[in-house]
C-alpha cells in the first residue's frame, strides 16, 4: 500500500506543477496569473485531497480515482506539450505538459493494475460476470455523463490552435491590430471596402478559415475584416469560448474608425462558435445592422434546455457537467441563451444557416428562428456538412448572403 501511494502521490504532483505552471507561472502572453485564480485554484484544492485520502480508500475506489485523474493527466499534457511538440510550437508551459502527460499515463497504468489484482474471484462465475456487466455498463454511463465532458471541457478551453502564421488569403489585405476592452492585441486582416459598407467575418478557428467567404465578399466591394480571436493564431490571451463577444467588440470599433467604412454600414458572418458569438454580440450591441450565422448550436446547458422530449433529458447530465468544468477551465460564467440572444436582434436582420448533417446542436436553428423578431431568414442545407454551405451551393450561397447583405446595408438604409 505504502508504494501504491507512493506512485499515486508521483503522478498528482506531476499533474499539478503543471497546473501551477499554466495558470501562474507561464501563462498566456497578454493573460495574468490573477485572470486564473478558479481554473488553478480548483484542481490543486481537489488533487491534493484525493492526494491526502487515497490511502484510506477501498481498493475499487482508489483504482478509479487513479483512472480519472490520470486520464485528466493525460488530456492535459496531450492537448498542450504534445500537440505544441507535433506542431513545432514546443515552449514554455509545454515542458511541464508533458510532465503532466507522463504522471498521468503513470496514473492510468496504476489504476489498471489495482483493478486486475483486487478483482473478485471468490464468488461464483455466473454472479461474477453479472456483477462485472452491471459496473460496466455503469462505467460508461458515468465516463460519457461525468468524465468525458471534464476531459472535453479541459482540451477545449486549452487548445488555441496552431501558432503559426496563417496561410495567405490569397487577394490584397492590409495586416491590421486592434485591442479589445480587457487589454488584449488581436491580428487580422482588413480588405478595404469599395461600397462603404464592411463586415466582420468570424470562423471558428480565426484566419486558417474563412478565406473563401472572404474572397465572395470583396468580389462585390464590401470591406471585409477577418481575425485571430484572443488564444488563436497570433492574438494574445487565453483560447476563447465564452468570451470572444468582446473580440466581435472590438474589431467593430476597428470598423467604425475606418475612413472607408460607413459606421452604419457594418455587419457580420460568423461560423460555428464564431456564429454564436456574433449573434450575442448582435444582442448587446446595435453597432452590427445585421448578422449571418451559419452552424451556431448548443455552447451550454442553457441551450441544451432548448429542447424538448427523452432527447433532452437524455443529454442533460452531459452538458450539466460540461458547463460547470468549462466555467472552471475558463474563469467565465456560462454565456446566455443563444435563443434569448436573437430575440433580442430585432428589427436589424438576421439570417440562420443550418446543415442537414448537424454537429454540435445546430438544428437548433429552427428554434433560434422562432424566438426572432423580423426581419429574419432561416435556410437548412440538406447536404452541406458543418459550415459547409459556401462548399456545397456555392452559387446560390453568394447569391443569398450577398444579397441579404445588400438589402441590410443599401446606402441610407
């Protein structure tokens, strides 16, 4: 037992200097260590006391403790050191990634091994496998609804993207800085408006995407801004999800100040979670006069609640558990209903794209459709994957986006 602690308390404390390191020591350029006091504090309070119960606890106990901080290990060393040591990115916290990624493959084997040495064989073989069923299947409940979505949660609020720089859009840019309210120094790139009118558009992933809906709009003169969100590409801060509606903010305030830019004139597209972003920004902000979103779906539990029926319920210790470890991860407090966010647009015109494959919620789009005020729009493409609209249609994509743009930003409209 002495040495089986000792192995344990090995690996927590591999997994917690690089928690340390993360959130206070190394952390993101731009970011403070006082921007991270939940996201640190509360892992370190939770490893050191498992660390400090493991031996009292029952061997079963003790083996799944192993595993699920070993696999929280695993994710954390894997979605930083690892992916930065791949990519050609490697430095400062990453070397305590993979420390991270070594105490928690440690943990994984240790769990393992108390399993298989402490199972039951004293009973008979027919109660022996039922027993053994029914902890299965509850494992995978309890690994889909509990672990999973922390594990999940983790890599998504720590993976930004590669850092190097983005491939070139490929037609006349201006590289250009702004600074959100919170301090932070994004990069993009602004192809300047021939019409007076320019909108932002916001892909999930910041300048590695987004180059085609880029190009269709500069082909018909409107000023076009696209960016690395705070955490991605070259822009400082922690990887956005709750908080990039200040990024929208603030490329909007870059518009605005443009002498080809018609204040009034100003609009959005956003893709995927930058879809959702931009239609929260629409909500809190007149500076947009109108908004496409294409691929927005479920980003908390408050959209989760959005449905209705056995599919609703089914889901809905995931996304509880979600939320609460993407707060954590991410020293923000849930986001708003993305339905009360469009109810709230009105009378400025919004348009919902939707895939006929949906991936992550966006078939809610039928629902965001319903809570908005008019003018509104709302178009299912049966065969486009997830933001594949422009790939799929691209003709009658550019005829009705564009034109949605026209008659929003028509001069002395």
């Amino acid at each position: 037992m002495r040495g089986e602690s000792t192995i344990f308390l090995a690996g927590v404390i591999a997994i917690a200097v690089h928690i340390v390191d993360d959130n206070f020591l190394q952390p993101e350029a731009g970011a403070a260590a006082a921007d991270h006091l939940v996201s640190g504090l509360v892992p370190l309070v939770l490893l050191a006391l498992a660390a400090v119960g493991y031996p009292r606890m029952r061997a079963g106990v003790r083996a799944v403790l192993a595993l699920g901080i070993g696999l929280f290990g695993v994710v954390a060393g894997a979605s930083e050191g690892a992916y930065h040591a791949v990519d050609g990115g490697f430095s400062g916290d990453d070397f305590t990634a993979l420390l991270a990624l070594f105490g928690g493959l440690l943990l994984v084997g240790l769990g393992l091994v108390v399993l298989w040495k402490t199972r039951r064989r004293d009973d008979p073989l027919r109660l022996r496998y039922l027993r053994r069923s029914l902890i299965g299947v509850a494992a995978i409940i309890i690994g889909f609804q509990i672990v999973f979505p922390v594990l999940f949660s983790y890599g998504y609020t720590h993976f930004g993207g590669s850092d190097e720089p983005p491939a070139d859009l490929g037609i006349s840019h201006e590289d250009v800085t702004f600074e959100t309210s919170d301090g932070l120094t994004l990069s993009g790139w602004y192809v300047p408006s021939q019409n007076g009118a320019a909108i932002v558009v916001f892909p999930a992933s910041g300048r590695s995407e987004g180059h085609e809906h880029v190009a269709m709009l500069a082909r018909h003169g409107y000023g076009v801004l696209i960016f690395d969100p705070r955490g991605t590409g070259e822009s400082e801060g922690d990887p956005y999800r709750w908080s990039g509606e200040r990024d929208v903010e603030a490329a909007l305030d870059y518009l605005q100040s443009r002498p080809d830019v018609d204040p009034d004139r100003i609009a959005g597209l956003g893709l995927s979670l930058g879809g959702e972003l931009m239609l929260e920004t629409a909500s809190e902000t007149d500076a947009l006069k109108a908004v496409v979103s294409e691929g927005a779906g479920i980003r908390s539990i408050h959209e989760q609640l959005v449905k209705s029926g056995p599919a609703m319920w089914l889901s809905l210790p995931f996304w509880a558990t979600e939320t609460a470890a993407t707060a954590v991860f991410s020293n923000q407090m849930p986001p708003p209903n993305l339905r009360d966010c469009v109810a709230r647009i009105s009378p400025r015109p919004v348009f919902l794209i939707y895939s006929g494959h949906p991936v992550g919620g966006e078939e809610l789009n039928a629902d965001f459709y319903d809570a908005a005020g008019q003018p509104k729009t709302l178009w299912k493409i049966p065969e486009a994957s997830h933001t594949g609209g422009l790939e799929a249609r691209p003709q009658e994509y550019e005829q009705r986006v564009v034109g949605f743009f026209d008659d929003a930003l028509k001069s002395g409209g």
